[in-house]
C-alpha cells in the first residue's frame, strides 16, 4: 500500500475510478491520459501525475488499461477485508446518504445506523438497522466499525464526534456545518453543503457577466 499520498490526489483516485468505470460500462478498453483529464476537466499532466505517485504508467501506443488501473486505484483506496460504515443521525440527510450508497461500494459497508428518536430505532430503515445511540459503542466492536458519517444537528455534532472516538472510530465524514475536534489519530473530511452552494452560485453569478 502506498503511503503519503496527498489528500487532493486521493479523491481524485476516486473519481478517475468512477469515471473509468463508466467508461468499461461503454467497452472502452484503453484510454490516454488527455481522454481521462477531458472526463475530469482537469489536465493531462495532472492525471500522468497522480498516477505516478501510486506508480502506474501506461504505454504511448495504447494508454491506459482501464481494467487494470481500475485495480491498481482499487489497492490503494479499498482495504482487502472491507470496511465496515455507520451512519449517524437518521433525519433526512442519513437517510438519502444510506439509500444512495448502499451497495454502490462492495468494500464500503454500511451495517449500523444510530439515533436518538424512539420512532425510528430498533427498525430498518433503507435496508439497514438502526440503533439507539446508547450502543453505539456496543455495536462499533461488534461490527468492527471504525467510520463513520456524522448527520446529526449542529449543536450535537461535537459531542457525538467525542462518543465516536471512545467508540474507535478512525475516519469521520462530518455532514455538519460544526468543524469537529478530535486526536489526530482521527482523519476527519468535512462536507458543508451550504459552502459548497454557495461557492456555486459565486461562479455562476459572476458567469452572468461575461
């Protein structure tokens, strides 16, 4: 497994995944740097880049084997075992994250969802089966789960990510506009859609004026 491998070119690994298996969807075998970067929008040095750094290359008459670099991305994203999921907070948000990735992953594995609301506890919801809160920790080394996604309310948000923690818990997806404080043994990604909307219509706003 490569180690050190910047944040930005981990997700990129994931979306050259996404975009090359679309790609066999279509029975396209090989593919050439400039195509991938034309899929990605990015540019051709970067892809020839990020794939050096996880040391891959192709061939100047064929490309790429999408095949092949779709394992080669697989080694280094994917742990061989699987990973075990939780998602935490089943309102709206928990429940549209749980329905879209289910399945979409065989090494990512949603197994647990946890809430506090009596009505939605001890049910399954989306295909899988929602716990109290109260056992998380319980659950956690049951199923070995050690990532999760936080969804809760604000105002819980830093408490329940210090719960996660004791639970074990070694990577948070933070869905919450709250920047989370953790050990650093903790990775935290944090997705604030209200940024991320915004930053959007700065773009498009300013596109109205050319």
């Amino acid at each position: 497994m490569k180690k050190n491998i910047p944040e930005k070119s981990i997700e990129r690994l994931s979306q050259y995944r996404r975009t090359l298996l679309n790609f066999l969807k279509n029975n396209k075998v090989n593919i050439y740097s400039h195509e991938l970067a034309a899929a990605m929008h990015i540019t051709s040095v970067q892809v020839r880049r990020d794939l050096m750094l996880i040391g891959y290359s192709g061939s100047q008459s064929k490309g790429y084997d999408i095949s092949d670099l779709v394992s080669h991305i697989a080694e280094i994203l994917d742990d061989e075992k699987g990973q075990n999921v939780a998602v935490i907070g089943v309102g709206n948000m928990g429940r549209a994250i749980t329905s879209y990735l289910t399945g979409r992953r065989p090494k990512l594995n949603i197994v647990a969802l946890f809430d506090i609301d009596n009505e939605k506890v001890n049910r399954m919801i989306s295909g899988v089966y929602c716990y109290h809160i109260e056992k998380l920790e319980e659950i956690f080394k049951k199923e070995n789960i050690k990532v999760a996604i936080l969804t809760v309310p604000a105002d819980a948000s830093q408490q329940m990510a210090t719960k996660l923690v004791i639970a074990g818990v070694k990577g948070i997806l933070n869905y919450t506009p709250v920047p989370l404080k953790v050990s650093s043994s903790v990775f935290i990604a944090e997705y604030d859609i209200i940024t991320s909307l915004e930053k959007v219509a700065y773009y498009a706003k300013n596109n109205n004026h050319i």
